[in-house]
C-alpha cells in the first residue's frame, strides 16, 4: 500500500543482513522482530525462520511492542530485536531465569522512539488515513482529500519522550545510531502529582479506572507479567473482583503496579497496547521513584545488580518501622 | 417478562457423606414454594444450577430421579469457592436452584431397548438417577436390559452405597463394580471401567450406550465400544463443559456449533462427529 | 430507497432533532473524550460528535453493559429474600451509530432474545431506537461490504442518516423508523435526492473495493474451509504473536460472553455479570482441571471457528461485522482479514 520510503530503510536491511547470517550459520532458529502492519501506523512482532521471509523485517517508529514479552520459558536459540527498553527487559527476564543468555543472539537497535498513533489518529479528526509515510522529523498524513505533517517527535508516546535509555544495555551486535541523545532522568512529574492534594489524586485516579475495560492487554504486553496463573485469576482467596467497577478496577492497577516494582522496564508497552488511553504508568513511575529512592536501582540496566525486592540486605532502609 | 436468571429457593433436607475422603457430599434438597415444586419437571441427565448466594453458582446434574418427586438431590465434589461452601452448608440451609437444564437422557429413544450405563467417578450422578428411573415400578417393563458398569479409584470412593446395594439385590439389573486397584474385601471387578467393560463384552444388539465420566474415561471407553459393535448413533455421552448461565447465552460452554448447556450436554457419537474441531473424543 | 421510506432533515433542523430526542430520552452517540471517540450517553445536542470515524467502543455497551446487576438478596429470618431488577422507564436513542455496528445488534437480538428471552437486554432493547449514520467516506480498516454488510446499509437500524452535504438523508430501516418518519421536521425528499444518495453510496463501496480495502471473500466457502483446517498447523503460524488479551473480544460489536458471580456483604449482596472473553485462560478450565483450549492457539481460533463458521452453521448472520476495531486495536495488529486469506488459500493436508 504505502511506498516503501521509509527513512529507516537502511536499519531495516541491516537487520535483515544480520537475520540472513543468523539463519544461515544456525546461529538461531527464530528471529523475533518486527514487520510492516496491515494498516497505515501500524507495525507489528512477527517470528521469522526462514531465509525467504527475511524481507518481512523493517525497522520504523510502529514497532511497538516489547518483544521480550514472547520470550519467557521459550526453548531454543533466537535472537530477539531488540530496543533499549526491550533491551531492559531482556536483563530482568534473564535474572528471572525465564531465558538464558546463551540462548539470544540480540540485535540491538538504538531506538528514536515510537508514534503514538492514537494521538495521530485524534490529530487527524478521526478521519481515514490512507497512507502515514514516516521520515526522519515528520510524519506525513494523507487522508482522501488532505495532507498534513506532524512533527514527528512531537507525537512520540509521552513515555517515549521521556526515555532515559533509547541505546540498549545488552546486545550482540549493534546497527544504527550509537551515540542517540537519552532524556535526563526525571521524576518531577511524580512529584508534581505528589503535591497534589489527596482529593485530586484520588479524582486522578478514579478517573483513569474510570476508562480502563479490564481488557487486560496491558498486562499480556508487559514482558514481566509472565506468571502462569494471575493474581487475577485465582479464586481462593479472590484477591481482586473481575467487574468494572471502580473498587476492582483500581485494585488490579494497583497490585499490578506493586508486582512490578522493581522490575518495570518503562516500556511502554502497556499504554501502547490500552485501547481506552489509561495512563497505566502513572503509579509505575510513581514506584520507579521510590525504588530509585529508597534502594538506589533501576530495573533493567546490569545484569550483575540484584532486584531489590527480592534479596534482602542488612542495611535496606527501615524507617517506616523505626520511625512510623 | 421471566427472568432465567433468578434462581428460586431450596432448602437442605439431608446431607449424605458419599465418601470416605469426605470430598463428595449428595444434597438432598425441598422445595420452599409448593407452586416451584409443582413446575419443576425433569428427565434423567438434566442439571441444574445451584446457588449459594453470596459464593455463586455452580452446574450439577441431577442425582435424583423424578419418580420421587419430594426432592431433588445433588451430588457435589468439593473442588472450588462455590463448591467448597455448599459443603459448608447444613441441614434447614437455603440454596437457590436454576433449572431443569439441559436436553437430558432420550427416554423415547430408550423404550424397549436394552441399556449400557457406563460411570466413572463422580459422573455417575445422572446415571444413577437414570437407573433409579428405569427400576421404578412399572417403568422396568418399558426397557429391555439394564447393565451398569461404575468404577471408581477405591471402594470408599462409591457414591450411592446403598443404591448399589438395592440394585445387587434385584435380578432385574446387572451390576458390575469396578475399583482400580485391588482392595480388602473387596469382591467386585478390579480394573478400570473401559477395560472391564470389554471384558464384561455386552452385546450390542438393540442396545444403547450411555457413559458419563471423566473425559479420559471416556475416550478410551469409545473405542471399546465400537470394538464391541456398537455405532455412532447408539453410544451418548454426557458432557462436561465448563458452564455458567446454563442457557446458552454466556458462551462458555461453546463446542462447535453446539452449547452443551442446551443442545447437551448428552450427545450421541454421532451428533459429536458432525461437530467441528474440540468435540472429538 | 424510495420515496415511500426516506426523507430529507436539513442539517440546521439537526440540532433541533436531538434536543427534541433528548427531552424524552436517553441519548447515546458518539463523544469526543481525550484522543478517543466513545460511544457514550450524551446530554445535549452538541455533545455529539458525528461523522468522523467510529467510536472505540461500540452501541453494544448500551444494551449489554459491561457490568450488571442481575439481582440483590438479602439473608433473612424467612430465608432468602430476592429483588430482582427495576424497570428502565426512559427510551433510549441509539444516535450515529455505523451500520456495522447496528447489524451487529441483529446477532446479539437473536442470542438474548432466543429461545429464552434474556430481560436484562430485552427490557432496554424494546425501548430503544437505532439512529444510524452511513458511512460516506469508509476507513482502511473497514470491511463491512466484503462481510454481507455496506457502509450505508440500513440493515439493523430504524433510521439511518446519510450525509449528503448540505442535507441528511434520512431512510426507514424498519415499522419503528417509518413511524419517526412521520415527525414534521423532516422533510419529502426528491428523485434527484434519492439519485445523489446512490451515488454517495456507490462512491463508498467503490472506495472499499479499491487497494484491497474490504476485499476478503469471506462467504460459505470460508465455513467449509475452517472446518477443514481446524488441526491444521496454520494455526500455530496465525496465533504465535497473539498476547492472548480481551481487546478484540471486549470492543467487537458482536461479540457476548459473559461470566455470573456474587458481590456478598455479610448479609445480603448481588449477582452480578461481566463481560468475559474466550481469549481468556479460565474461559473453559473445568472444575476437574481439564482444559480443552489450554493455550492462546485453541483460544484464537474458537473466535475465529464461532465467528465464521458455528454461528455461519446455526443459520446465523456471522459474528464478525466487518468494523475493523480488533484489525486496529489488537496491540500487535493481527488482522482478521489476512487470517481470513491464509484459510482461504491453505490447501487441507
């Protein structure tokens, strides 16, 4: 449908390039990355084993997605495509023994960040987009009877915006552009909210639980929610109620937020993947915070640090028993 | 306009410890109101849906036959939230009750025909209301032979000890018990239900098939039967699906172009050949 | 379309309409809320946002919400006392829903309404009105006509809405439609009008035919392949990326499952439903711990299997509407569609 103008194109072939050798050598049996969608800002993971289909791999700014997701207790040599917070996330899954290092072969691709396309899509009046064709610093529209270009980092995810690590941590090989500009580290928004009072949090709150279906597709995208049965599933005791209403709602974002704390990899994945807009990463951050405070840690950046939450150490801060 | 969903009320008559890890217990339910009493008309192999209401519902095939209309009885396993409080739960207790649901045994069909009751386990409920049926006065004469073959793991595990020990007295019925292993005392088959069906070798002659059990029971019953020289269209089976609303709407109990909740859950083998994909044994 | 069965409503007569619906009525239409349109109770006229699009959610969510009360008990000395629900008293206005969606209403009717009535979604259906608005300009994602629908079928709806610039027209889709015809605000409509009209129609069909837009061929021929193919490995291929989530169950227009539990306080509670999802892992686990669709390949492809081929074999209009939503929002964009291609073109083994 679109032309293949891809300003990224070179990317592409270069991991095609790599998947090629990689296939050939059985150095991997599965590549897993990405392709074109069937719509305009649309891409989408796909798992390629095949010489033939190698072509099928691109590179742009619809890959969202973190692949990593697809990786838990799954067998075999692969390698993995993988963005600075796919990256991340393999890190965690590998201290998480849910894969082992010697089982990727990871192409690593320093990321410029990914098009929140439902913003693009209200940008546009909701009308048809018939083709999106991405370059560089624009995003170029095209509906049947207009055209209209966006400024392309202006309408990057908000989380994407603000990523502090767009060059990935681990990787095998590395294509692109090594020396991308990262966000500085900033909590300030959690802590603007934080000064809110409890009234408006509260009203924040309930009204981001307000839009959320319990579709749980942010759960599914995330690559460290991997557990076999979810705390939402179990029924004896039942932790959460499955209804949507706001008690049940804003139990599972909680608990889900505190499962991952720690170990959240700020991908994304889970606000790209809501189809109601939640702001899912509010309570992230405001725990990506307080880990960083309370135990000096990011989740995702070396494999040699241990999860604070999971090891105990003499000196971790006591002061909520000692002084409450 | 009726509502399906609201469940009308019962209350716990009895209830009878089936077995000796005390997991199934088999409820004997009156009805609270005359005119729910008076509506409530059923065949063998129908369920319904009982209520504890602050836990939920849960599906249970009828145990009880309705030639004894006064109550209806359920046997349950203590397995989850709702089961696990019905077991809870005492004699002068209130339980809601949806139903009859479900297609039930075709005892048109069965009329002059002889009768192969297969039961493993738990799933013998309905088949020992079916039977219950079949030897209820002068119901007996309108069926030919009645063999029924139930096994369970242990001899403590039975459910309905002393319909078991009504039905050996009859010379009406034959009867054949089947535990896995051997145990003392114990004088029955010893060996699981399939195997001891091929070796009992029933004829297939104007005869129909009917088993109930766990679903690894059943698949390999099948091929026993057919080796036997039964067909597809004389062999039933009555299904377990996971189910909710019991009438057809929820869409859990979805199987091919059926729902087991309402064009179930007994299905002939040949019904289930004609289904698509996971119906098939 | 004739002239016995459609009628003009000028556009500056529009507001005039709605105010007059709502007055009586509880009126749902599509809203603008952040970067989505919903579709969602509106209080006044320009709360609506009509003619761009489709809503993320669809009108089904009005007549089968997503959490419902079945009815309140209480614990008490006579036993167990049971307040089933109240009536609605107000109609409700379905306004500017799409046709794909008002034919999607057609599926549920028949699912809630037979053989056993379900009340909740009867009570508020009889009393509800379908106000369509035809789709002049379709989306990439909409394949509607390659599904046995159009982007301005009246089918399902009691009037439908067709922008032609200056005016609407407006036609009956059913008894209740040629009723609110009668309402003098709007106006006889012309051959010339009804001439426009097709060819406002034509031009969208046309536009969902061109570069592969609502070209599928889905038709008997995709039952019979299904069934066919229903072990074929093609599954594991279609199904490897799927997260195994409810976004594609939860905003289809035709899609219904639901779960019943109880709410309980210490003497009295609720049952209630929810919508629940074949996508999800607990769908079929039977209290024995079997599960015949244990992984997220089963589960795909009992949607597709009920969509396109039990409900097809029932005699069913197909559980797919053609609006795209699942093609969209799936977040790693499986597309019914191309699922659709591969069955069609995969030779049995």
């Amino acid at each position: 449908m679109s032309p293949e103008v891809h300003w990224m194109s070179q990317l592409s072939n270069e991991i095609r390039e790599a998947a090629r050798g990689l296939l050939r050598d059985g150095k991997a049996q599965v590549i897993i990355g990405f392709e074109k969608g069937s719509l305009s800002l649309r891409g989408r993971p796909c798992f390629i084993r095949n010489e033939k289909d190698v072509e099928r791999l691109v590179w742009n700014g619809f890959c969202e997605t973190n692949v990593a997701r697809y990786l838990p207790k799954r067998k075999g040599k692969m390698a993995i495509v993988a963005k600075g917070c796919d990256s991340r996330a393999l890190v965690e899954l590998i201290k998480e023994n849910q894969v082992t290092r010697d089982q990727l072969f990871i192409i690593g691709v320093p990321c410029e960040g990914m098009i929140d396309r439902h913003r693009v899509e209200a940008e546009m009046g909701h009308d048809a987009i018939i083709e999106a064709e991405e370059r560089e610093e624009s995003l170029i529209l095209r509906t049947r009877d207009s055209e209209k270009i966006l400024d392309r980092k202006e309408y990057l995810y908000e989380n994407c915006k603000a990523c502090t690590h767009p060059i990935p941590v681990i990787y095998d090989v590395l294509i692109g552009k090594p020396n991308l500009q990262s966000a500085q580290k900033d909590f300030s928004d959690v802590e603007t909210f934080g000064d809110l009072s409890p009234e408006e949090r509260w009203a924040y709150l309930v009204q981001e639980a307000g839009k959320c279906i319990r579709c749980y597709a942010c759960r599914n995208a995330c690559p460290m929610c991997y557990c076999p049965e979810c705390f939402v599933d179990i029924s004896k005791p039942q932790w959460v109620g499955k209804s949507t209403e706001l008690s049940d709602t804003i139990v599972f974002h909680l608990l889900r937020a505190f499962h991952l704390a720690g170990r959240c990899v700020a991908c994304g994945a889970c606000e790209q993947a809501c189809p109601m807009g939640v702001d899912i990463r509010k309570l992230n951050r405001k725990l990506e915070k307080d880990v960083a405070d309370l135990f000096n840690h990011e989740a995702g950046c070396s494999l040699d640090e241990v999860a604070p939450l999971a090891t105990y150490r003499v000196d971790d801060p006591d002061s909520f028993m000692v002084e409450p | 306009m009726e509502n399906p969903y609201i469940p009308f009320l019962m209350r716990i008559e009895d209830v009878i410890l089936e077995t000796e890890d005390r997991k199934i217990k088999t409820f004997v339910l009156a009805f609270v109101n005359e005119e729910d009493r008076k509506s409530f008309v059923y065949v063998p192999g129908q369920f319904a849906e009982i209520s504890v209401f602050g836990k939920g519902e849960a599906p249970f095939g009828m145990a009880s036959t309705p030639t004894r209309p006064e109550y209806l009885e359920f046997s349950v396993s203590t397995i989850g939230v709702v089961t696990g409080a019905l077991h809870n739960l005492g004699k002068g207790d209130i339980v809601g009750v949806r139903g009859p649901l479900g297609n039930g045994y075709p005892l048109e069909t069965f009329q002059g025909k002889n009768l192969l009751l297969i039961g493993g386990g738990f799933g013998f409920s309905t088949l020992r209301s079916l039977t219950n049926y079949i030897l209820h006065g002068p119901n007996r004469t309108a069926f030919g032979g009645v063999t029924v073959v139930y096994g369970a793991r242990k001899p403590g595990l039975l459910l309905y000890r002393t319909d078991l020990e009504a039905w050996k007295e009859r010379s009406d019925i034959s009867l054949h018990l089947t535990v896995d292993q051997e145990a003392d005392g114990w004088k029955g088959h010893v060996g699981l239900v399939p195997n001891v069906t091929r070796s009992i070798a029933p004829s297939p002659k104007n005869t129909f098939a009917v088993v109930c059990g766990p679903p690894v029971m059943m698949k390999y019953t099948l091929p026993v039967l057919k080796d036997l020289g039964f067909q597809d269209e004389d062999i039933l089976f009555s299904l377990e699906m996971r189910m909710k609303c019991g009438i057809g709407k929820c869409g859990r109990c979805n199987m091919g172009s059926k729902y087991v909740c309402t064009d179930g859950p007994v299905f002939s083998q040949s019904e289930l050949t004609r289904l698509t994909g996971e119906a098939h044994f | 379309m004739s002239l016995d069965n459609a009628k003009i409503l000028e556009k500056d007569q529009l507001e005039g309409f709605l105010e007059g619906l709502l007055k009586d009525n509880i009126v749902f239409g599509p809203t603008s809320k952040g970067d989505l349109l919903l579709f969602d109770r509106v209080e006044s006229a320009n709360g609506i946002s009509l003619g761009r699009g489709n809503t993320m959610n669809s009108a089904k969510d009005v007549l089968f919400p997503q959490t419902e009360r079945l009815f309140a008990y209480r614990h008490g000395e006579a036993g167990v006392e049971i307040d089933g629900p109240s009536a609605v008293k107000k109609g409700f206005i379905l306004f500017g829903v799409r046709p794909c969606d008002a034919r999607g209403l057609i599926l549920l009717d028949k699912v809630f309404g037979e053989p056993l009535q379900d009340p909740y979604y009867g009570e508020k259906r009889a009393r509800t009105v379908i106000i369509s608005m035809a789709c002049e300009t379709p989306d990439p994602k909409c394949f509607c006509l390659a599904i046995g629908g159009g982007p301005c079928s009246a089918e399902g709806s009691d009037l439908l809405f067709l922008d032609l610039g200056d005016q609407y027209l407006v036609k009956a889709g059913s008894p209740k439609g040629m009723d609110l015809l009668k309402n003098t605000v709007f106006k006889k409509a012309n051959k010339e009008v009804l001439a426009r009209a097709d060819v406002v129609e034509k031009e969208a069909e046309e536009s969902m035919n061109q570069a592969g837009m609502g070209r599928v061929g889905i038709g008997e021929t995709i039952e019979k392949r299904l069934e066919a193919l229903f072990n074929d490995p093609i599954w594991d291929d279609i199904t490897e990326s799927c997260l195994g989530c409810g976004i594609c169950t939860y905003l289809c227009p035709t899609c219904h499952c639901f779960d019943i539990l109880d709410e309980a306080g210490q003497s009295a509670g609720e049952r209630i439903r929810i919508w629940d999802s074949c996508q999800f892992p607990l769908f079929t686990h039977q209290a024995s711990g079997v599960n015949p669709r244990p992984s997220v390949k089963e589960r795909f492809r009992q949607r597709i299997m009920h969509k396109l081929c039990y409900l097809p074999q029932n005699g069913n209009l197909p559980g797919c509407v053609g609006c795209g939503r699942c093609v969209t929002e799936c977040p790693v964009n499986l597309d019914i569609r191309e699922v659709i291609q591969k069955i069609s073109a995969r030779e049995a083994e």
